[in-house]
C-alpha cells in the first residue's frame, strides 16, 4: 500500500469520525445520551456534539401530545354493564433531565407503557363507577372524568408524564337495558306532554270564563245604562208634555175657549199615530158619538180634578 492510499484512509476516517460526532436533534424531541450503557446526558433540539464511538443514542423521546383510544367496560352498583369508548391525550411531563430520566427507563418500551397506562385508567373508571348506580352514570360524565385525572395525576408524574385530557365519547349499556331508558324517556314526555295540554286547556277554559264573564258584566252594565237613559227620556217626554198641556191651557183661558179641545185635538193625534205605526196590527176603538162624549167627560172630569185648589 502506497503512502497516499493510506494518507486517503486516514483522512476518510477522520471524515467520518468528525461527521458521527454531530448529532441533529428534530424539534421536538429529545435525545438520551449513554456510555456503555450508563445515562451520561441529554441532547436538546438542534444540533449536538457527541464523543464517537464512545457516547451512544439510548433512546429518542418525544414531548409532543399523544393520545390512545380505550374501549372497555365496567359494571354499575346494580350489576349493570357499562361501555365505554375513551380517547386519552397525554405527553411528557416537562424537559427536565430527571423526567426525561424517568421516561427512558422506567419501562422497557412503549408497548409496556401502553400498557400500563390503559389498564390504570380503566382500573380508575371501572372503581368509581362501581359506586354508582346505572341511572347516575350519564349526568356523572364530567365526575368520571375529574376522578380519572385526580387519580392518574401523582401515578404519572412519577413516570414523567401529565394526563392532558380525558374525552368519554360514548357510554352505552347492555340492548335491554337502553330499550327500557328510552321506554322511561318517552313515558315521561307523554307525562309531560299531558301535563303541558292540561295546563293549557285550563288557562284556556279560564280565560273563557273570564271572558264570558266580563262579557255579561259590559252587558248588564250597558242594558243597565240603557233602562236609565230609556227612563230618562220617557220622564223628560212627560214633562214637556205637561208644560205644553200646561201653555196651551193658559192660551185657551186667555182665548175664552174651552180646554177640552186640548183633550180632543191629543185624542185624535192618538188614534191617527196609532193607524200609521200600527204595522198591520188591529186596534179596535169604539168611534161613535157617545163613545166620544164619555171619553171627553172622563178626561174633562181628570183635567178639572188636578186644576182644583187644594183646601187647606
């Protein structure tokens, strides 16, 4: 081998020790550094230095969210069977070293991390709804959710993760059980429908009375208000009845004339009315001579009674 072969050797191993020696780290991300297998340190996004063939890449950590789905089932209070579907987000609990320690070796892979977490939330779930009866669990979606993470919280933390959320998108329960909810549900919206119809049918029967009521009350006040002006006006006819009867009089006397021509004059005005509004009614009068002469006396008679002095 020449001495320019071997220069060339040389210089391509230094090429490639030199090019081993940086290390680009993703954002991220974050990179566990170990020699002969000890945790010596971490690399943090961007590019790193690290001492070739002595400093290797453990493991590469991401500190972005995760989530997982769960599908599992619990059992009620009452032995009812319960089925949940889950989604879970989670993510490392910070960049500290002795988290990303904790992270790196606590388990032997993700698959056991996995694992583990699933089965802790499942087991957490699956207590708290033991205490509970079927009827109770779909208002306590919210109850489930905080007892979970309250759970979780400290068991994470020393695994160097942090339950972001848990989202129950589903609970359901066994066929039988879900057809007799909804036969509930529906009896109380026909109950309550029944309620609602009763209700308005009262008001509305009330109102009617209240109406009808009100109605007889305007009428009997109107009919009322009706008779006295009816009397009104009847009583003012009379007087002025009278005061013409009364003028008149005083010009016969002043006349020399006889005042039964008054009473003659209103007896023919009478009948001729009572032929023009009759409206094919029949009136029967006695229109002789002497039915006329003793009409004239009587009224004569009643006129001169009233105009007599009154003896003291």
């Amino acid at each position: 081998m020449t001495p320019q072969i071997g220069f060339l050797i040389v210089i391509f191993i230094l090429v490639v020790i030199l090019f081993s020696s940086f290390v680009s780290v993703k954002q991220g991300t974050i990179v566990v550094i170990t020699v002969f297998g000890k945790y010596r340190r971490i690399l943090a996004p961007g590019l790193n230095f690290k001492i070739p063939f002595i400093e290797t890449i453990y493991s590469k950590i991401s500190i972005q969210n995760r989530s997982v789905e769960l599908e599992f089932q619990a059992v009620t209070f009452d032995q009812a069977n319960v089925y949940f579907k889950a989604m879970l987000l989670y993510s490392v609990l910070d960049q500290q070293e002795e988290t990303i320690k904790n992270v790196a070796f606590k388990f032997v892979d993700e698959r056991n991390l996995m694992q583990a977490l699933i089965r802790t939330v499942e087991g957490s779930i699956r207590a708290f709804v033991a205490t509970k009866r079927q009827s109770e669990v779909l208002i306590l979606r919210r109850d489930i959710v905080e007892h979970v993470k309250e759970q979780l919280d400290v068991i994470l933390e020393g695994w160097g993760y942090h339950l972001q959320d848990l989202q129950l998108n589903d609970i359901t329960f066994d066929e039988v059980i879900m057809k007799s909810m909804s036969q509930v549900v529906a009896s109380n919206n026909l109950k309550a429908a029944a309620e609602n119809e009763g209700q308005a049918l009262l008001i509305t029967k009330t109102k009617a009375a209240e109406a009808e009521g009100n109605a007889i009350k305007i009428s009997a006040e109107a009919e009322r208000q009706a008779s006295q002006l009816r009397g009104q006006g009847v009583a003012l006819f009379r007087e002025e009845v009278a005061k013409g009867m009364s003028v008149a009089a005083k010009e016969m006397q002043q006349a020399n004339m006889d005042t039964s021509v008054i009473l003659f004059t209103m007896w023919t005005e009478s009948i001729k009315h009572f032929a023009e509004n009759s409206q094919g009614n029949v009136i029967f009068l006695d229109g002789s001579t002497d039915a006329m002469q003793q009409t004239m006396k009587e009224m004569m008679a009643l006129n001169q009674l009233h105009s007599a002095p009154v003896k003291k």
